[in-house]
C-alpha cells in the first residue's frame, strides 16, 4: 500500500474571494477554486501526497497578515514621527501595486487578534490634483475610451507604470532616454 502524506494548502490570489474560490479579475478571470482542488486528485505510485484541504484567500489578506511579522524597525515612515503617535494596536492598512493596487486593512478585538480584510480598492476613480495629473487622466481616458471614469490601477500598478512612463514620453519627449525607451517599446 502507497503511504500518502497530507497537505493543507492555502493559496492567496489576486482578487474577489467567494466561497473559497477566485476569479483573477487582472487574468481574464482565470477561475481558482479550493474546493475544486481538494475534490480533482489522483494518486498511483508516483504521488504519495494528497491535499486533504484546501483554502483560497485573498492575495492582500495573505499581505496584511504577512505585515503583522514587521518589526518596528523594519517599517518606513511615509509621514515624519508617525512612528511617536500612531497606536500600535490600532487599524492596519497594506497598499501595495502588482498586476492591479491591492489593498487590505487589518483591525483588532480583545480575543482574537488581528483580522484581515480585502479591500478591490485598486478599482476606484483616480483623482488628479495636478495640471500634469489631469493630463495624464485625459491621455487615459483616450487610450482606454473611457466616458467616464479611469480606475486607480490605470496609474499605480505594473501596467499602471507603462501607462505613466508612455504618457510622460509623449508629454516631454527631449527627456527621454532613447535606450530605455527602446527597452520599453520591446
């Protein structure tokens, strides 16, 4: 008989998690789901290992609770002497960009310790407060054919950055450096 080693496995994923199953909005809504996993295995002689239970979580939920293992030291001040007034034990947010702007907000109770909490905020309006920043929402509203409305993540995500990067070539074009602009272009 073939002795099977169980695994518990817990995937984060980018975007909206219903019923421990995914639809990658950033990946033409690739579909995950945990409980699929845990049903469609087979095991012969080359796989002694069987995931037994499987959870799908939010990639930003994973992030969140990822951040509570920082040490003071290890994180950044984006505001000077926040370090002096912020509560150690108080709300938590983890902003982050990757395919899109993945966001979580962490909160706390007297039993349980810290909760995780998905936020798609990445998907909300870009708001420009700039001349410049309402050029760049113009270029996108052209480039996307959007009427109406330009999502955070156009701006501040991996593509969000080409998206920047292209406008800033074409809005001051003698301070761009034609090799980099080359790789960018490939």
């Amino acid at each position: 008989p073939i002795e099977l080693s169980e695994i518990i496995a817990c995937f984060a994923c980018a975007g909206p998690v219903r019923n421990n199953k995914v639809a990658m909005s950033n990946l033409h809504y690739l579909e995950i789901s945990g409980n699929a996993i845990e049903k469609n295995q087979f095991c012969d002689e080359a796989y002694t290992r069987r995931i037994i239970r499987c959870k799908i979580i939010n990639d930003f939920v994973a992030q969140g609770y990822g951040c509570l293992t920082l040490k003071r030291e290890e994180v950044r001040e984006l505001v000077p002497n926040s370090h002096e007034i912020a509560d150690c034990d108080g709300v938590k947010v983890c902003v982050g960009a990757g395919t899109g702007l993945g966001e979580c907000f962490l909160t706390t109770s007297a039993t349980d310790g810290y909760s995780s909490f998905p936020s798609e905020g990445g998907h909300v309006e870009y708001n420009p407060r700039s001349d410049l920043e309402i050029k760049l929402r113009a270029h996108l509203m052209k480039k996307f054919v959007a009427k109406h409305r330009i999502s955070t993540e156009r701006v501040v995500s991996g593509r969000g950055l080409a998206n920047v990067y292209e406008f800033l070539a074409q809005e001051f074009p003698r301070r761009v450096d034609k090799r980099v602009h080359q790789e960018f272009l490939e």
